[in-house]
C-alpha cells in the first residue's frame, strides 16, 4: 500500500484542508446578560409610628396649656385628630385594596425588618356591647330627614363618642379635627347572609367591635426591577384606649399617633347601607317611594365587595322594587357587583379591616418622612453582562488543524524515512511525469517513481530524439510528435523516457 500510495498528493489534500477550520464559528467571546448578589449592611426604612420623637408626623396634638415652649415644657398635650397625611395614605391605600409603592433606597434589593406599629382587630361584642349597639341603631333609624323613614339596615358603622352629659352616642360621620372624649372602637352591625340548617338562605345580623392594637411586625421587602413583594407578619399585643391624660402628665405620644391611626381607619368604615321609604310620594305611578341609600365613605373603598354587603345590594329584590320581577333571576349579582366582590375576594369585614390596617402600616413607607433607618443585612442584586465562549468552538477548528498539520508531518517523515531526500525534484518533473505513460507504470524496485532529474542528476547532458508522428487522443484535426529523452551518466546508468510535443 505505501508503494502505490501518492504522497505529495496526500500532503496537498491534507494541506487543503487546513482550510476547513475557518469555517466553523470562532471561539470568539459572546456575551450574555446575569446578576450579581451581594450582601452588605445598610440601613433601611421601616414605619417611625412607634418612634416618641416621630409621633407630630401622625397626630395633630397641640399643648393642653398656653404660653409652653415646644420641646422644653410642653409635656402635656391634647389630642385633636390626625395629621392630613395619614388620612391621604388611608384613603389611597383603602381604595386601592393593597400596600402602596413603598420608597426604598435601593433599586434591586431585598430585605428583612423588624418594628412595632399597630393594627387593628374586630370580634365579636359581647352582650352588652350588643344591646347598646341596638339601641343606637334604632335611634338612627328613627331620626327622620324630612319625608324620608329609614325602614331596614344593612349595614351601620359608628365612633362611640361620649357627650357633655356623659351619654354615649353614635358618630357615624367623619370626625372634625376638634378636641373630643371619643372610645378608640369601632362599633358596628350589619346583616350576613347565610345558610341555615335547613338550607334556606337567610340573614343574620352580626354585630362586631374593632379595636386598636400594639403589634410587632416583620417585614420581608424586595424590589426588583420596578416590581416590589412585601411579605407581611405580626404578633397582636395590648390594645390601645383612648388617650386620657390628666393637665399635669407628661403625654404618651405613642398613644397619640396610635389614636390618630385608629382614627383614619373609622373615618373610610362610618356610615351605614339602609333602606329609605319616601312618605311624601303616595301615588306608585309618579314616581318610586323607596330606594337604598349608601351614606358611607365605605363606597369609596375595596372593602364595598365584601359579603356581608350582599344583603344591601339585594333589597332591590326583597323590597319588590318592581313588579312582577322574575324571582328565580332576581337575587343574581350584576357584573360590576361580581368585579367588587373579586376585588374584596368575597371576604368578611373582620378579615378585610384587620388587612386594611397592616396594609396602611406599610404603606407609610410610601412617605419616607414617615420612616425610621434601622440597620439590617441587605441583599443587593445587579445587572451585569458577563463575558464567556463555547468550548467547543475552540477545540473543534484548532483539533482539525492540529490533526491535519499532524497527518501532514508524520507523512513527510516517513517520505524521509523510506526514500531520503530528493533536493533535485522540481515542478517540471511531476508534469513530465504525468505525461509519460510509460515512466509511470515501470516505478522503481522499493521507492516511488523516480524522475528524471533525481534519478540522472539536473546537470547530466539529455538527447532528444524524436519517434514519430500521430494522432493525440481526442484530437483528431492535431498531430502528436514523440520525442525519446536520453540521460547518460557514469553512476546511474542509461535511462529513457518519452515525451510528447
């Protein structure tokens, strides 16, 4: 095999195909888009409303006696109401139905923190509380506006407020920034429907007493890109009354920023969902005599769509507003009443009050007047483009030509081996070579075929004699003349070739 095989052909082959590497994609670097996470210790906002030095930022609390110095001797203050900040993060973060964007320092972060801050809790009143809440209502169902006779409630919403004499009475309106002896509770009754024993839906009337409370918070903040998750947790502690202080006490300001937090919750819950028949309106075919009212800023909220306003929203139906109203459709919900039942998620109000307080805690973070700095382990995540390449794109041009470049070598070397070195051989040789039919097919014992420069030496004296004439092979308008080549030399004897010209 190493006889016939053509190695200068080979060798050009293999050389050729030193081209091929180019071919493939470059191991060039590329790059690709990643983040780095770093852990640093920064300080970081959280809600200030615990904080003594901070409590002016949430009550209006002016000094109980003239003439005092601020900061000095005016210990004893007189709560009068909120600051209008709290009531703008209230009614924003009511209506919206969830936690406010919250102002950090940092763009792609994340972070834990501990606070204290309140929250607010319904339950259940007791029996007395219960008698004193249907003693009210019924005074607020009897006091007539002119024509109009309030005959069913839904849903009553109030402040129980001390007056002059001492009495307890219902305020169920936005309260006035004045100094006033009101309970920090929220009282009110509504109507649940409900599914009784027998399967029969009825309506239950509930009645439900909020308070506020003192609660440490842990707050899970991260922010990424623009989108912010806030994971909220909290431990209810002691409940927070009414602040109470006698003119020589020194005023807990807590209390007051607490009292005024209380207060901006009650002022989006007063109010009350009934029923109202217009007396002045005899003849049915003039106009209609009764209608359902809302006199509540609890409309203006996401807490409209909770269950226990389902029985408002259906006296349209039980009062026969209209005639002969098909009953079997006449308790479905319309489609704006299905979007705010989804936006309440269809949940009570205990369960939704309790949110809407925690949700307006976090939300301070919205001011960063509001917020304190406390120091805590912060989680930072950047967006860098990192730099890299394909294995493979590297190996596979740079094997092949290592290969080829090998092939090529090793093949030289056993050309070297086997027959030595040829410094005469020449271009001329291999064309004159490929011509010569006979040259080609008598090679030399144990060695490819010589030519005849290597064999006779570049300097030996040739004679040229011409053979003949005839026709070339696929010529056959052109005649082909055969030259004899002849090459004498002492050392490598006679040797004879032919040409043709």
């Amino acid at each position: 095999m190493w006889k016939r095989l053509k190695v200068g052909s080979t060798i050009a082959f293999l050389a050729w195909g030193l081209l091929i590497p180019p071919f493939f994609t470059p191991a060039t670097l590329y790059i690709f888009e990643s983040t780095q996470v770093e852990h640093i210790n920064a300080a970081m906002p959280h809600p200030s409303i615990a904080n003594v030095s901070a409590a002016h930022l949430f009550t209006y609390s002016p000094p109980s006696v003239r003439g005092t110095k601020q900061y000095e001797n005016d210990v004893n203050r007189i709560f009068t109401g909120p600051r209008t900040v709290m009531n703008l993060l209230a009614t924003a973060t009511s209506s919206l139905g969830e936690i406010l964007p919250l102002d950090l320092p940092f763009n792609n972060s994340a972070y834990s923190i501990d606070f204290y801050a309140p929250v607010i809790r319904c339950g259940d009143a007791n029996d007395t509380e219960r008698h004193a809440i249907d003693g009210l209502l019924k005074e607020e169902m009897n006091a007539t506006s002119g024509t109009l006779n309030e005959t069913a409630s839904a849903y009553f919403s109030f402040v129980p407020t001390y007056n002059s004499t001492g009495s307890l009475t219902a305020v169920s309106h936005p309260r006035r920034q004045i100094p006033s002896t009101p309970m920090n509770e929220l009282w009110m009754t509504f109507l649940r429907p409900e599914i009784n024993g027998q399967g029969e839906r009825v309506k239950t009337r509930h009645y439900q007493i909020c308070r506020p409370h003192n609660a440490s918070y842990n707050l899970e903040i991260s922010q990424y890109h623009g989108v912010q998750n806030v994971s909220v947790e909290y431990e209810v502690g002691e409940t927070i009354p009414f602040p109470d202080e006698k003119p020589n006490e020194i005023s807990n300001m807590t209390q007051h920023a607490y009292t005024a937090f209380m207060w901006t919750v009650c002022d989006q819950l007063v109010g009350k969902l009934a029923w109202m028949d217009d007396t002045s309106i005899k003849d049915e075919q003039q106009a209609t005599a009764q209608f359902g009212i809302i006199d509540s800023p609890i409309q203006h909220t996401s807490l409209l769509g909770s269950v226990d306003f389902d029985a408002y929203f259906e006296f349209d139906e039980e009062k026969e507003l209209y005639k002969d109203q098909n009953m079997s459709t006449a308790f479905d919900l319309s489609d704006q009443r299905l979007k705010d039942k989804a936006m309440a998620r269809n949940r009570t109000l205990d369960i939704l009050i309790e949110e809407l307080s925690s949700n307006l805690t976090v939300s301070m973070m919205h001011n960063r007047l509001l917020t304190d700095m406390a120091n805590t382990t912060v989680k930072l995540t950047t967006d860098v483009n990192r730099y890299n390449y394909k294995a493979y794109g590297l190996f596979v041009p740079y094997a092949l030509a290592n290969a080829f470049a090998l092939v090529c070598v090793i093949l030289g070397l056993t050309s070297y081996v086997r027959d030595g070195a040829m410094p005469g051989k020449k271009v001329q040789d291999y064309v004159q070579a490929m011509h010569d039919p006979k040259f080609q097919g008598s090679p030399a014992v144990n060695s490819r075929t010589p030519s005849f420069s290597a064999v006779s030496g570049p300097d030996e004296p040739t004679e040229m004699r011409p053979l003949g004439e005839g026709s070339g092979e696929g010529r056959s308008n052109e005649r082909a003349t055969y030259y004899q080549y002849t090459r004498s030399s002492s050392d490598a004897g006679r040797v004879e070739g032919v040409g043709i010209v």
